[in-house]
C-alpha cells in the first residue's frame, strides 16, 4: 500500500485563494485537497469586517466571509484538511508535501500560504531554529514530552499551539506581551490547564542555549527591572508579521528580491505544475478579491495543464 495520499490538485493554504482555486478545480470534476495549517490565523480570517468584497454585506466579518468560500469549495467535492506543511519536494513530476497529517503527492501544486510570515528577531531564534525553537506545535510538540517549553505570543495561532504542548509538554510557560483577543478561541481552556503558567505583561528578550540546543529563554515582566532566566528546553515563538510565507519550499524555487513568489500570468511559478496564487505573490495589491482572482486564473491554467487543452477552458462556453 502506498504510503502517499495522491490527489490531482494539492493547495497549500486555505485562505481566499487557496479556497477559490480549490472550488474552481474541485468543479472541473480535478481531485483537489486543501492543506490549511489554521483557518483562523490567515490574513481574511483575522480581517476584522471585510467592507470591499463585491456582492457582500459590508458587516460581514473575514472569518465568516472565508468559511463561506471553505463551505463552498468543499461542496463541490475539495477534501480540506487541518495540516501544517513543513517541507515539499517539488522538482520530480509528482509534488511530495510532507505534514505531520501524513505525506501527500499531488500531480499540480498550488502554494497560497500567504503573507502573514515574519523574519526571526529575537537573539538566539535563529541559533537554535530547528535544535529548541519551533514555530510548530503540532510539527514538534511531541519531541518534548514530560518537559518544560515557552510559547510566545498571542494571537489564536499562539493559542492554539499552546493547547497543543499542554498534551505533552510538562510545563507550557505561556509568555504574552499584549492581551489575547476577547473572541480568541480555546483561551479559557488553555488558562485553566494544569500546566500552563501564563507570564503576561512580559516580552521574551532572548532565546539561550548551548551545543544541545535550547537551556532557556530570558523574560522581562513590565515594571521590574531584572530580568528572568526560566530554563526550558523548547521556545516556541508566533507573532505575525507582513512576509511571504515560504520557509517550506527550502530554497526549491528562486524567490524575489522582496520575499515575493514570482509567476507568470497563468501564475505558474518557474518550476513546471507548480502555482503560486494570493499575497505569496508578495504585490502590491493585497486584496481578497484579488487572492480569489489569482486562485480563478491558477485553476483555470491547472484544468489546461492536466488535461492537455490548447486552450483554457471557460465552463460558460457551450460548444
Ligand atoms: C488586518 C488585515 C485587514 C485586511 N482587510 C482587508 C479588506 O478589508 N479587504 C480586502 O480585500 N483585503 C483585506 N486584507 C487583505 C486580505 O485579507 C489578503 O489579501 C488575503 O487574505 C490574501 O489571501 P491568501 O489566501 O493569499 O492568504 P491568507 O488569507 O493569509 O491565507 C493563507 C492561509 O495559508 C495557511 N498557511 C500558512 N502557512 C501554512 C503552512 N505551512 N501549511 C499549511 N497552511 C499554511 C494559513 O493558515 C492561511 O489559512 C486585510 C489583511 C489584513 C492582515
């Protein structure tokens, strides 16, 4: 039996764009799966109200907006699936992307996981990347049973993870400088598991270690003046920045100067079955409606690639 999940279209993000180009293939009758690693921490699903989607209600919040494209792509027959990509392997015919979920294969690769991505800054976080700082629970949570970690931030996707750890982690030392969300999902039982300590009003200063990786992260509560060395063998760091999110093809495509995935205007990128759709693309104009368009044109572009057309097909023309 084979241990890959194969799939005509394989989309890694379930965002505006990923959602749009999944209901488009999953149309063309294309066996389409969405990987998303969280519905809740993309740029829509954290747009508080989404006032310039044509055709709909200016109170309509990104979240609800985003389900609706989810709901719909899933209708037509798209498989969405909860799942972090941690690494692709793109240059051989068939696409291989590896989650914690399991490894899929697809014939076409959509990347569409947005720009909501930051550069490490805290000293140490890139020393230790990969050897005690992660940036995914459920990649790495396990590595760390019956041991103390630290969780910095938080946003849902900060929340979320931490929820993770509190399953294996002895310890989950939840570290926040700003107040969580009052609509934040899972807050109350995160607050009330055992074994979280939450150190709020505190910024995590610097990540430390030696030869075997993480020893500890150094704390700065507000209004004291010492900082505190608390000793834990994992840092888990999630604060959003404005970046492309791309960590996961390793260097498999060129990208540009500015972190943008380059496409052409069908949006393939420069490696032949594999697309790059939405704020990836790292323009100027980052807007729903403009992720959706990208998927719109991906898809379209996947149906000629796949089925060998001259031509792109548009399903409103009755031959
Ligand atoms: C605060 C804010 C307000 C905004 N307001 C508006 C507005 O009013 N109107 C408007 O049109 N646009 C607005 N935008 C812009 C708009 O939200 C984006 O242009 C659009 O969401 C981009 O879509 P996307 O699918 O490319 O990326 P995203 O919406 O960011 O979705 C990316 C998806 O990829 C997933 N992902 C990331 N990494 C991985 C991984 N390794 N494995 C699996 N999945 C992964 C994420 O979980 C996420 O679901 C706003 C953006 C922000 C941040």
């Amino acid at each position: 039996m084979s241990d890959f999940i194969d799939t005509d279209v394989l989309i890694i993000g379930g965002g505006p764009a990923g959602c749009a180009c999944a209901l488009y293939t999953a149309r063309s009758a294309l066996k389409t799966i969405i990987l998303d690693k969280n519905p809740s921490v993309g740029a829509l699903a954290i747009t508080h109200k989404i006032a310039n989607y044509p055709g709909v209600d200016a109170d309509t919040s990104g979240a609800d907006l985003l389900k609706t494209m989810r709901d719909q792509a899933v209708s037509y027959g798209a498989d969405y699936r909860k799942a972090q990509v941690y690494g692709i392997d793109a240059t051989n015919e068939l696409k291989v992307v590896y989650t914690p979920e399991g490894t899929f294969r697809g014939k076409t690769l959509v990347l569409a996981t947005g720009a909501m991505g930051r550069t490490s800054t805290l000293p140490g976080e890139d020393t230790f990347l990969g050897r005690g700082v992660s940036y995914c629970a459920t990649c790495d949570g396990a590595f760390y049973k019956n041991q103390e970690v630290a969780v910095y931030g938080s946003n849902q996707e900060a929340i979320d993870e931490a929820l993770v750890l509190t399953k294996f982690a002895s310890k989950v030392h939840w570290v926040t400088n700003s107040k969580p969300g009052a609509g934040s999902s899972g807050l109350e039982t995160l607050m009330a598991a055992e074994n979280v300590n939450h150190w709020s009003r505190t910024r995590l200063v610097s990540v430390e270690g030696d030869d075997s990786g993480v020893t500890g992260v150094r704390l700065q509560q507000s209004g004291e003046s010492d900082p505190v060395e608390l000793p834990v063998n994992g840092a888990f760091v999630y604060s959003s920045g404005s970046l492309p999110i791309t960590d996961y093809l390793q260097g498999q495509i060129p990208l540009n100067e500015d972190g943008g995935l380059p496409v052409d205007s069908d949006m393939m990128t420069t490696l032949p079955g594999v697309w790059g759709i939405g704020d990836i693309r790292n323009t100027p104009f980052k807007q729903a409606v403009v992720a959706c368009s990208d998927g719109c044109i991906a898809a379209m572009s996947i149906d000629k690639y796949l089925n060998k057309r001259k031509e792109v097909r548009v399903d409103w023309v009755h031959r």
